[in-house]
C-alpha cells in the first residue's frame, strides 16, 4: 500500500506540481488549498506525512498547521520566503 502524504499549499499550481511529482514516486496524495481544510483532513482522512507551505494565508501558517495536527506524523515545511526566525520556529514546533 502507497504511503499518503498531505500537501498543503495555498498556491494551486505550487501544490499541483508537488502533488505531481509523490504520485509520479508512487505516493498516494491529499491536496488542502490551506490551513482549514488541511486540518479537516488531517482530522478526517489517514496521513502518512505532510508537506506544508510556511505562508497558507487564512493568517496561518504550516508551523501552525503542525502545532494542530491531530496526526502525529512527520511535517516538511517548504517556503519560497525564509528567513533565520521562521525555520527555528518551524524546528521548534
């Protein structure tokens, strides 16, 4: 059986391109456009891992998608905008 993976992204084509790329590895795949429907699933469906954007807009972000998650399952955070203080946050969390 394929391992889930939940990909996160409040930018279609970014997360349609992820998505992409697990199912071409053989990942089976989610797809959330933010932070609130990424939490319904993660509350409704199983998970093997996550991969999150840092910004989903709603003013959430991946870091804290991670601190909600009801699934204690591995998170990568992916950003076009990092900085020094939001990847010890992510590292943190």
């Amino acid at each position: 059986m394929a391992k889930r993976i939940l990909v996160v992204d409040d930018d279609r084509s970014v997360a349609a391109l992820v998505v992409a790329v697990l199912r071409r590895a053989g990942f089976d795949t989610l797809q959330a456009s933010g932070y609130t429907e990424g939490l319904r699933l993660l509350e409704t469906e199983h998970c093997d891992a996550i991969i999150s954007d840092l910004f989903l807009g709603e003013g959430k972000t991946g870091v804290d998608l991670m601190r909600a998650r009801v699934q204690r399952v591995p998170v990568i955070i992916m950003t076009g905008m990092a900085d020094l203080e939001n990847s010890i946050e992510a590292l943190k969390a």
